[in-house]
C-alpha cells in the first residue's frame, strides 16, 4: 500500500523544489507511520547484526540528513529501518546556505546537496529525544544523533563546539557520529587531518561517557589520509567507522549541474565502493565499518556486507524509490539467508 501511493504521488513531488517536497513529505510523516505499522514493514529478527556494541534490526539503517531535528523517528521504525541516525545537529541552531540548494539529477537517480547544516540545534533535538523517552515510545533500534560544527564557530574552536552538542545530548542517543566529512561547512573537512582529529576524538569519547562514538569521512580522501584517520579514531576509542559521505566530485554525467555541493545516490557509488574497501583494510576488523554510498538494491547491501561492512545506510535512494524500499531489501535479504542457509550478517 505504501508504495502504491508513493508511486501516485511522486509524479506531484518531483514538479516541486527538491526541499518544498521535502517538507510537505515530513508533513505526512504520521499518516505514514500508520501505514507502515499496518503493513508491518519491520525487518526479521534474524536479520539482526551487531555493529561494535549496537545490535542493529537489519542491516540497513537510515542515513544521517534526512531528518536532521529529530521529528520523525517512530515513522523511520515502523518502515523498518535497522537503525535511525538523526542531524546533521550542531551545537548552535543555524538557517543553513540560502536556498536552492538542494537539486534532484532524476536520470543519475542522484542528489546534489549544499544544505550547510540547517538545524534546530542540539538542545532543541536533546529535548525531542528527551520526549520520546518519557513517554515511553523510544524505538527498539538504535538512534544515533549525528554531531557536526557551527558555521560560526572558528575550526580551532571546534573541540568545544562539538562539546557542548555532547553534552546536551548525553543519554539522549543510543550512540554518537562525529561527522567532519561534510562538503557543506567551510572548513570543516580539514578537521579529517591527523592534529585536529586527535584533538577532537580525544575529547568528545571522554565526554560522550558510556555511549559508543562513531567516526563519519569523506570519500574524497587520498587513501593515505584515509588510513591516518582510522587510525586515529581507532587509537582514540572510536566504536567504528561509517564510510561515505557526499563527494565534491562529479562522476558520470552530473558534472554539467551545480558546481558546488555534495553528490549522493547511484553515480557515488563507485566512488564510495573504493574508499569504503580502503577504510575497511585500514581498520583491519579491529572496529566494524558500516558502508553508505549509492545504495539502491538488495545486491548492493549484500555487496558491502561481503566486503566486510557491519551494516549499511541509505538516503538518497529513498527519494526514487519510496519509503517501501527498505523493507523490500530487508525481506530480499531474508529470503536469501533462509535459502542458503547463510548467518546473519555480523561486525568483525
């Protein structure tokens, strides 16, 4: 039913701007989570993996982006998602780069994006964790609350910029994603460098207390600053990596469209295929490695799986093919497991 009527509605949203069917999608996010819970989208329990300390319901989980405040993690349950992570948050609530900005490539099945961190904030999204928790309807997977800098805030300044989202967010999340790897905030990637990141790691693990912190990068690291920066993580007492963000580059034919901005969907993954197997050899199964990046498919979990992700995450591909998509992989993946006898998948 849920597909059936996104496949209705899609044709209207596509003739709007990217972030106005956005919106007017997040305005239908209780109708939704009515549907899916009569559908009963949610993934076999046998396809539960571990990812570091985390059991996830399923191996693919909600990318951070797509519900940066918080406001529709009961409806992301109910579709089936492994894992919700939510933000990108800040320690200070910002507006964002002015509009447009966000940009569909429909023949790519492809994103670009130069949203710059719009937010509520973290105390705004600590209290709407805070409310699902005291009302008893806090999701049986885990949320995780993806952390990234203040626009304003100076890059030698970052360590308490992230500090204060930290704390304002402590016990809110099942665990934390220090994100360094957006294209979107000037200067933010530079924090991917040895030195800050050491600093930054360093500090927000301690402050982050019992809850498991995860390290986001980019894909358009050279493989050498890609190795450095697991190592880094993995000496700091990160719980795991999550391998790609949005890439500066254009591959394929996207290169005609928007200069500026992070690309994401099909064309990324190649790209991100690449530097996911680099970071899973630099982390050589001492932390779990969970794979984002062009994700459509059944297959393309289960490729990422067999080169050794824990689990995976998925945005963009949502946009084209609809909020059934996840539960479909999630029921292909069963029905493979259960044919060929093979376990769950697992971290290392």
């Amino acid at each position: 039913m849920i597909d059936f009527l996104y496949r209705v509605v899609r044709p209207l949203l596509f003739r709007l701007d990217p972030e106005e069917a956005h919106e007017l999608t997040f305005s239908t996010l209780p109708m939704a989570r009515w549907l899916a819970e009569l559908s009963q989208l949610r993934p076999d329990p046998r396809l539960a993996c571990k990812v570091g300390p985390l059991t996830f319901a399923g191996p693919v989980g909600l990318a951070a982006g797509l519900d940066k405040n918080g406001v529709g993690i009961r409806t992301w349950e109910a579709l089936g998602f492994g894992a919700i992570e939510v933000g990108t948050v800040t320690g200070l609530a910002q507006t964002g780069n002015p509009r447009p900005r966000l940009f569909r490539l429909k023949e790519e099945r492809a994103l670009i994006n130069r949203m710059g961190f719009n937010n509520e904030g973290a105390i705004a999204l600590a209290a709407t964790l805070g409310r699902l928790k005291a009302q008893g309807v806090w999701p049986t997977v885990p949320v995780g609350a993806n952390l990234g800098k203040s626009k304003v805030v100076a890059n030698e300044d970052a360590v308490d910029d992230y500090l204060n989202s930290l704390r304002a967010l402590k016990d809110k999340a099942d665990y934390f994603v220090i994100n360094v790897s957006s294209p979107n905030t000037p200067g933010l990637r530079a924090l991917q460098e040895r030195e800050p990141l050491q600093r930054l790691l360093h500090a927000a693990i301690p402050a982050a207390g019992l809850t498991p912190v995860f390290l986001k990068l980019a894909p358009d690291l050279e493989d050498d600053a890609l190795h450095e920066a697991v190592n880094v993580a993995v000496d700091a007492g990160c719980a795991g990596i999550i391998a790609t963000n949005t890439t500066l580059s254009r591959p394929g034919a996207t290169g005609r469209v928007e200069q500026y901005g992070g690309l994401s969907g099909e064309p990324l993954q190649p790209l991100a295929r690449q530097k996911i197997a680099v970071v899973l050899e630099a982390a050589a199964q001492r932390v779990p490695v969970i794979g984002v990046g062009g994700i459509h498919c059944a297959d393309d979990v289960r490729a990422l799986l067999k080169m050794g992700c824990a689990a995976t995450q998925v945005y963009t591909a949502l946009i084209y093919e609809g909020p059934g998509l996840i539960a479909r992989i999630h029921r292909e993946l069963a029905t493979t497991m259960l044919t060929t006898d093979a376990p769950p998948p697992a971290s290392p």
